[in-house]
C-alpha cells in the first residue's frame, strides 16, 4: 500500500534552533519527493523535489534529504524564523507521475 | 499570470444545502486536482482532470460529490445536500503537465473553507 509517514506531528522550537523533520514512504515505484510548505490559512508551496538520483537539495536555510534505499526523506531547517511556524507536507510520486501521496504534516511551531 | 484561484474563500452552509467551490487554475496548465483538508489531517484527494481525457473520480467519497471542468480551464466542485462532515477546507491545484515520470509541481490555491451548520 502506498503510504507517506510524517514525524513528528508536531514541534515547537526557538527562534534561531535548527530542526529536523522526517518523511518515510512505501510508494512503488518511485518517481520524486517534494517537501511543501503550508501556511495557515494558505495552499501548500513547494520547498524541494528530489528524484531517485539525488541525495541532497537546498533552498535556502531548507536542507532536504533522500535515502532511497531506506525510502526516508528528511527537511532540515537552519536558524529557524518566526516566517517558518507551518505545516510541512511530504509527497511522494509514483513512476507514472499522476499518483501523488500525501503525508499528514509536520506542524512546526517557532517562538520568540 | 496569476496562481490558481478559488471561491468563495469560506462557505457556510446549512446542511442539506447544495454547495459549488470554483478553481480558476494557472492558464495553460492541462492537469488539475481538488483536494480535501479537514482539520489539522492531511490532503486527501478527491479528483483529477488532465486534458481532454475522463476524469479520475477515485477519491470521491460520495455520489453527493462531482466535479467538472470546463474548457479545460475553470473547474466547479459540487457537493449535493452537505452533510456536516463535509466541513473542511477544499483545495484545488493545477499542474503544467501530467503523466509519465513527473517533475510536475502542483500550484495551490489559497482554497474554500466550507462549514456546514
């Protein structure tokens, strides 16, 4: 079965601490892995995508991982801002490109 | 131009009531998605259009529930006689293309959030 797990499902840090979110997947076979940003209130906004073949993408202070033998993913967050309290959704494709999963989210919380 | 639209951005219904949720996705884009979001859960999805082919239905969780869309451009969600279960936060996206091995970026709308009384 098609799965994408998120953890944890919830965080809450200080302003300036780093973090990490994880993502673990069961989707067959695999295309790519987008992390999404969502504010509250707001549509989701992609952050990375990463295929097969890459292991490490940044954008900014969002750092994302792919392992995908283990099928794990991770988002890493440097010198977090109050900007970044969201939900961060991980999404997996399958190999045909038209079958997105959606994990639950991680809502990360940054207080001052 | 312009990301993808939706309206009304809140609804608020009686149950019973028959509701419409507009998606005006990104122009050009042949690949669009409605999506459910109830509170603090993930996506879940209810349809996809691409081009001119059938519509994949598969996540629909009732036949209360039917979308079209027309042109190939805006989309209408429909919910026939809400129940209060129906409350949540429907999401439209669109993409440029579909299919095949995606590099296809999804484009959010802001979406509607539906209440039903």
């Amino acid at each position: 079965k098609n799965q994408v797990e998120q953890s944890p499902q919830s965080l809450i840090i200080l302003e300036g601490k780093n973090c990490t979110l994880q993502c673990n997947y069961t989707v067959s076979p695999f295309s790519n892995l987008r992390w999404y940003k969502q504010d509250t209130g707001r549509g989701p906004v992609s952050l990375t995508i990463m295929t097969f073949s890459e292991n490490t993408k940044s954008n900014g202070r969002y750092t994302a991982t792919l392992d995908a033998d283990t099928k794990q993913s991770s988002l890493h967050i440097t010198a977090s801002q109050l900007s970044d309290s969201a939900s961060y959704i991980c999404v997996v494709t399958n190999n045909y490109g038209q079958n997105f999963v959606f994990g639950p989210g991680t809502r990360l919380s940054v207080l001052p | 131009g312009a990301g993808v639209s939706q309206s009304p951005s809140n609804k608020v219904t009686e149950k019973g009531k028959d509701v419409e949720l507009r998606c005006d996705p990104i122009s050009g884009h042949t690949a669009l998605y409605w999506y459910r979001q109830s509170l603090g859960q993930g996506l879940e999805f209810l349809i996809y259009f691409q081009g001119n082919s059938a519509p994949d239905k598969s996540g629909l969780p009732s036949d209360r529930f039917s979308a079209e869309r027309t042109g190939g451009s805006v989309s209408t969600l429909t919910i026939q006689r809400t129940q209060q279960e129906d409350s949540a936060v429907y999401l439209c996206a669109s993409s440029l293309v579909s299919g095949g091995r995606g590099y296809n970026e999804q484009f959010f709308g802001p979406g509607t959030r539906l209440t039903v009384l």
